[in-house]
C-alpha cells in the first residue's frame, strides 16, 4: 500500500518523487519515453520487465528506460514503511539542461540495451539524503534548483563504478527495445507474477496474451506454468536441503500452502511426502 507521496514538477512534468509504501507491495508502472532512476532506501526489491528481472538490495537503485514494469518490496516483517525515491529522466528535459554539452547523443539507436543496477554507494546515498531535506523545505525548490540536482546525479553516475560513460548510460536508456514473446515468458516463468502481470509486460490485453500464448506453446498459460513451476520444484525437493517455504518462493508462489496445494492437486502427493521418497 502507497501510504503518501510527494513529488516535484519540472515544466509540468514530475521530475522527482519520494513514496513512503508498506510491505509488502507489488506496484506496477509505466514509463513511456522516459527513463528513471530508483533509489530503494531500506528494503530488498525485485525489478521485473519485458526484458529483465533484477534482485535489488536495500540501498541499491536501479537505472532504466522506458517500459513496463512491476517492482515487488519485501521485509522480514511485515508492514514495514519504506522509501521510494524515483527521478524521472525525459529526453526532452535532458536536452534541454544539456542544451549545449550532449549535442545529438542523448537519443541514438542501440541495440539489446539493458538497465543498471548501481550498487550502494555513499556517493549516491548523500545524494538522496539531499534529496530529504528539499522534501522537507520544499518552498526552496524551483526549476533552476532541480536543474542542479539533475546534473549532480549525472555526474555522481559518472563517477560511480558501474557506469563507464554518461554518453552510454543516455544512449542506452531511450532506445527502441523489441521485446520477444517467448523471453518475456522464459524470464518471468518463475516470478510471482500472474496472467494479467505477464500481459501487460508483452503490451498486450489479457484474451491477445492468452491467445498468443497458446500459439507459442500449444498450451493455456495456466498449464504451462504450473507445469514449469512444479517440475523445478520437484528437483528443488529432491537435490536441495531448502524448506517448503523457500522452494515455494524460488518457484513464483508467495504463499507456501497454496503451493502445497497446487502441488498435491497436480502431483498426488504433498512436497514433503515427495520429498521423503528420495532420502
């Protein structure tokens, strides 16, 4: 649950946001022509898109262009309030603060680009410690005030270890990426995501994705998942010394009974009676 948000607005755009959410959550958002960057302050998160899914520790942001994604926040305990930091990175507004240094590179064709993960970094978290006090003195803030703080996080992203190039880093973020049907659902076989998730990340409405599923792979999304989930669980159970809980989440279900469920119902038997046959 989103508890609040506030936000800072650049020509009528919203440049710089801060949300306080409690866990856990699972929060879908698009991006079009646009890049972000996300800063989680003091949860663990996983990042899924059409292309990619991303492990993100507390502390850790993540750099991407536009897209469709679902972001899931986790805690040990549960309702934990956490803070979302996101700025929102539009061509236009980079070319217009850069009006005279990247000249013609801000959007160019790139193929198979990828986002960033920036790991936790001092640089980076002072950064976002700037950020509380403008949202706690927010009069202070103005157009030419956001400016700055755009190109101080470039130029912190520069010389962090895991950008090589501010030339690349923009390049990469705005380029056309053409998604595959079947590594959209490879990706995703084992994320906790359901049939209206996984459609909306092959830009597709709910029946176009069932449809095309069934196309792809001769069979309803609903069967073929359940059978890749169990068929990874079984070996889980048989080679590994993880709990029911934890074979349960590595398989894509958050809820440990509904596992033990879904594997009886297909399978016969519970996980730990299956389990019990091979020690």
């Amino acid at each position: 649950m989103i508890k609040k948000t506030h936000a800072f607005t650049y020509k009528n755009k919203v440049l710089i946001e801060r949300a306080i959410v409690k866990t856990p959550l699972k929060h879908e958002r698009i991006f079009q022509n646009q890049g972000c960057f996300m800063y989680i302050k003091n949860s663990d998160a996983t990042f899924h898109s059409s292309q990619e899914k991303l492990k993100i520790q507390s502390k850790e942001a993540i750099l991407f262009q536009c897209d469709s994604f679902f972001i899931e926040l986790l805690s040990e305990s549960k309702e934990e309030e956490v803070e979302v930091i996101a700025i929102h990175l539009y061509p236009d507004i980079l070319k217009e603060i850069y009006a005279n240094e990247l000249p013609n590179t801000i959007i160019e064709d790139s193929l198979n680009a990828k986002s960033k993960k920036i790991v936790d970094s001092q640089m980076i978290s002072k950064f976002i410690e700037s950020l509380d006090f403008y949202f706690e003195n927010s009069t202070l803030v103005n157009d030419d005030l956001l400016e700055l703080k755009i190109k101080e996080l470039v130029l912190l992203l520069i010389q962090s270890n895991n950008i090589e190039s501010v030339l690349e880093l923009i390049k990469n973020l705005y380029t056309s990426r053409l998604t595959n049907f079947k590594d959209i659902i490879t990706l995703h076989t084992y994320s906790n995501l359901g049939m209206e998730d996984l459609a909306q990340l092959c830009q597709m409405s709910l029946s176009t994705f069932k449809r095309e599923f069934k196309k792809e792979f001769e069979t309803t999304p609903l069967k073929y998942i359940t059978q890749k989930r169990l068929k990874k669980a079984k070996n889980l159970l048989k080679n590994s010394e993880m709990t029911i809980s934890e074979i349960a989440f590595e398989t894509g279900y958050n809820d440990p009974q509904y596992f033990t469920r879904t594997f009886k119902k297909n399978s016969g038997t519970t996980p730990t009676l299956f389990r019990s046959q091979f020690k």
